[in-house]
C-alpha cells in the first residue's frame, strides 16, 4: 500500500448519495447532525489555527476533548513531499471555508487519479474541514488521532487515501477498520465500494456478528484488500486462522471511544497486539477518556493530533422540544403526540432493551406500526426492520443507543427521547437521526421535574434553546379525531366506487327499517375495532408522585440506571 496504484481510470456509476464525503457541507455552519462534542471548544474555532500543546479541555459534563483546533498543520515536523505540496493550502483555509476566496477541493488534494474521478462522478468538489485537514496525514502513512464525530465526513477522511494508496494486486488484507456495531461496519464498507467505482478489482468486506460464517470465510478466501468489521467477529476469525493480519499496513478505530463504552477494550487491544509494528494507526474518536488516551500513549507513534468541531451541535433544521411528563403518563403523551403531528418514520430512544419491547408491544395495541430494536435481535430481524423503516411498511422503531447507532434512514421525521440518555453525547447522536437530507426534523424529550438541570445541560452543549410545551390537550386530540374521521369520509366517497355497499345498505334499511343515520354510526363503530373513538382526559398526578422525583440513577447521571446496554 506504499506506493500509488498504477490501474487506470475506468468509467462507473457512483451512487449520488455518497456517504460522508460532504456530510451536508452546504449546511456545515450550523449543522452537527451525528455530533457528540459538547462544550468545551475555544471561543475561535471558526479560524483556522492550531494550538501548539495538547492540552486538553474537560467541561461540566466531564467529557474530555483535545486542545488544538483545525486547519494548519504547522504541527507536522516530517511532512512528506505529498502533505508539503497541499500545505499551503491547508494554512490559508478556515474551518468553514466561509471567507475563503479559493477553497480547497479534492483536485487539490494528492489523491489518486481513480479516486478523484469517483469523488468527480458523484458530484462533490469541495472537502469537508476533517477531510482536508486528515487527508495528508493518511497519505503520508503517519499514526494519527482525531477527534472528530459522525456527520463531518470523517470516513471519506480515512477512505479517500486508503484507497489512494491500496495495491490492487495484492489479495491480503492491507487494512482493517475496526466499528463498534454491524451497522457502522456495513455503512464503512459500503462507503469503500463507492469510493472505489473507478479502482478495478478493488475488494472490502464487513464481518460481523449475526452473520453466518461460510459467506465470510468464501470471500476472505477470494482476496479483500480492506476489512471492515466489530471487535468481536474479528478476533473470532483471527483465532480461527481464517483471518492474518500479518500484511496490515493500515488500522482504523472508528468510533474507539463507543468500542471502550460497549466493553471492548481488551478486544481492541488483542487486534492491535496481531497486526505488525510498523503499521499505520488512526483513531477516531468523539472523547478522549483515559483508557483512549493510553491506548494512543501505547500504540500510536508521534501522531497528528486533529480535533474537528462544528459551531452547533445540533442543526436549525431540527425543532427541539421537551415535555415534564410523570413516568407512568409517557406513553399516554407519546400517543397524543404521534396522533396530533404529522409525522414520518419515527425512533423512540429507551434506555434498556425491555423498555424497547414493552413500549413497542403498547403502541402497537393501540394500532400504530411499531417494532423493539435492540442487541438480543438476530442479525436478520435487524436488518429487515431498518429496511421497513426505510421503505415505509414500518413507522415506529423503539430502540436503544446502541441498537439505533449508524441508522441513516431519511425519512425519520421525529425522534422522542422517551427515556434520558446517560450523556449529551447520545442525546446529539440520538437528534442526528432526523432532519436529514435537508429535510426539517422534530426531536423530542421527555423529563421528569427531577430532571431540569438536565435541560439546562442539553441547552448549553448543543448551544440552542429547547422549547418547554405541554402535551396536546384532550380538547385538541379529539378535536383532530373528528376532523380526521370527516376527511377520510370525503376521501372514500371521492375516490372509490362504493356501487356494491350502498346496495347492500339500502336493502339492510329496507329490511330493518332503520334510518340511514343509525346504519352510518354502527359501521362507525365497527371501525374503531373496539377502541373508544373521543379521547379522555389523563389522570391527574397525586400532590406528590415519588417518580415525579426521578429514579436514583437520574439524581446525578451516573447511577447504575444510565449505563448504556451492551448491545
């Protein structure tokens, strides 16, 4: 992988929507979809400057951060001939390219001449500040530590010059990207085969758990130059001799510091052990907590430190919206919300895997498509799910942090926050579901009156006020029921040809005798299935409901109740 790939440029189609290379760019001043930084970036990082130490900031949610900012690389003291010729500039843009007369592109990049024509195809031009600050440092081969989140182009970062840099040739594995989930890992791997339309006999593969091992072992034995895969399913393979990682020449932690959150950090350190002395590192990481700052004391040698901020983190075209419910009532308000908007696909974050199921199973008694999504899933029901939600025979996914992380479904129109996360960092992560693909996106939260300093958190990290509202009132809903039940009359008898039925009526009313008005309201009623159709009033909390407090683990954040399903 040391030297350029000498194939030739081959004409391919390139799907339009190509992963992270842009990241919605046009929006990148306000928009922090995937983010999970918090408040701690100096007052000027719209410039360009990077600070000489490595100090590093902690903020009141005591999620730690490097110290330096984007844009030079003056840091760099063994820049090859490759970073020198794009130096300059990288020294004159801004982190938003904003004030910029002429920004960088990627033809200004040392790409190879095959990637630069897939980035040409697919129609992007102007990398994102991750990627032109990352990009020299991945094809100069130095070790690198970024911290950077998801939604800023980071995997085109790594992938443009890995795969500048790929001998095509060679049938061993030269690189593996490690992912906390099979999700990440299949959207990793399928951003590779984008970016290599135009690399002939190029191969990447994902490996994860879930999956059966023959289609892996079939393919690993044909020959992949990249292997995207969880800690897991990697060392299964490793141990089984069907995976060497003896011609690895680059490794890739995406998302190091969700692999330390799920447990894996003797995982990612038995994959790091395997591979060869002289290969190139880069961790990707959104924190910097103790055990990734060893991991990179221990492992990286003299790494470029990159740290990526954007200024909102989370975008303005995502409403952001919280309800002081009691817990018992969440549901009920969860129902009258759904039932009073006008939405799309939605997720429902819960904090543990029977909370996913005992939500879903509610809602769907009441009539509403919805579905649990969590860890205990097959591989298979898993994938289906997010392909219906995807396609719109599922609305409702109730999921967990680690179960929803790396789904990009456009259509996801809201996002409820049914239970508080354990951080702000999920709860960004979380907003970032919604409001994608520059369509407009609800988030929604749910406290208890235990929980307001909360609030004031999330406001103060993701730098935009949240709105308190009360939930639809039970005027309200049944208000919108009548009218809904008036349209949908005027719908049917508009569009369909009901012939058949107002026969079989007229010779029920004739049978009978009874008046029209009495048959009309009777099949009124055999459509409700048995549900009351004019909604009554919630009941009203006692003067003081010990819940309204909030749980043990929500006093202080860090009870037992917050930690993350290891899904």
């Amino acid at each position: 992988m040391s030297e350029m790939n000498p194939n030739q440029t081959t004409e391919s189609d390139v799907a339009p929507a190509v992963g992270e290379i842009q990241s919605d760019v046009a929006t990148v001043d306000a928009i922090a979809v995937d983010t999970r930084a918090v408040d701690a970036i100096p007052a000027d990082t719209s410039r360009g400057d990077v600070h000489p130490s490595d100090e590093l900031a902690t903020d009141e949610l005591a999620t730690e951060e490097l110290g330096t900012d984007v844009g030079k690389s003056a840091a760099v003291t063994e820049s090859t001939d490759a970073q020198k010729s794009v130096q300059q500039s990288l020294n004159a843009s801004t982190a938003d390219n904003a004030n910029v007369d002429a920004p960088l592109t990627f033809s200004d990049l040392p790409l190879s001449d095959a990637v630069k024509q897939a980035v040409k195809m697919s129609g992007y031009e102007t990398p994102t500040p991750i990627q032109a600050e990352i990009i020299p440092h991945m094809l100069a081969g130095r070790d690198l530590l970024a911290q950077s989140q998801t939604g800023t182009g980071k995997t085109a970062a790594f992938a443009l010059p890995i795969l500048s840099r790929v001998n095509t040739k060679r049938r061993a594995p030269q690189v593996l990207v490690l992912a906390p989930t099979r999700e990440l890992a299949i959207q990793v791997a399928n951003s590779f085969s984008t970016y290599a339309a135009c690399l002939p006999k190029f191969n990447v593969m994902a490996i994860y758990g879930g999956q059966d091992y023959e289609p892996q072992l079939r393919q690993l034995r044909r020959g992949v130059q990249v292997v995207v895969g969880t800690p897991g399913r990697v060392i299964d393979h490793i141990k089984r001799g069907t995976l060497d990682l003896s011609s690895i020449e680059c490794l890739v932690l995406d998302e190091a510091d969700e692999m330390l959150n799920m447990g894996f950090l003797e995982d990612v350190e038995f994959v790091l052990e395997q591979t060869p002395d002289k290969r190139q590192i880069a961790l990707f990481s959104a924190t910097l907590p103790a055990p990734i700052r060893k991991i990179s004391e221990r492992y990286l040698v003299d790494p470029a430190k990159v740290t990526i901020k954007k200024k909102t983190m989370t975008a303005d075209s995502i409403r952001q919206r919280a309800l002081f419910v009691t817990p018992r009532d969440k549901v009920a308000v969860l129902k009258r919300i759904l039932e009073a908007e006008s939405t799309d696909g939605v997720i429902v974050f819960t904090k543990t895997k029977d909370a996913t199921i005992t939500v879903a199973e509610q809602l769907v008694r009441e009539g509403l498509s919805a579905i649990a999504l969590n860890g205990d899933m097959p591989q298979k029901v898993r994938e289906l799910t997010i392909d219906q939600l995807k396609s719109g025979k599922l609305d409702i996914l109730v999921a967990t942090d680690v179960a929803a992380r790396g789904l990009d479904v456009t259509r996801v129109s809201h996002v409820f926050n049914f239970d508080l996360p354990h951080d702000t960092e999920s709860y960004i992560h979380r907003v970032g579901r919604t409001g994608r693909a520059g369509r407009k996106g609800e988030a929604i939260i749910f406290l208890t009156n235990g929980q307001r300093n909360k609030l004031r958190m999330i406001e103060r990290v993701t730098k935009q006020p949240i709105e308190v509202v009360q939930p639809p009132s039970t005027d309200q809903i049944n208000a919108f029921r009548v009218e809904r039940f008036k349209q949908r009359i005027t719908d049917v008898t508009g569009a369909r040809d009901l012939t058949m039925f107002k026969e079989l009526i007229a010779e029920y009313a004739e049978e009978t005798g009874k008046p029209m008005e009495q048959i009309a309201a009777a099949l009124a009623h055999i459509s409700q299935q048995g549900r009351p159709f004019l909604m009554k009033d919630l009941p009203q909390p006692k003067r003081r409901d010990r819940n309204d407090r909030g749980q043990r683990g929500e006093r202080n954040g860090n009870g037992r109740s917050d930690r993350r399903d290891r899904d």
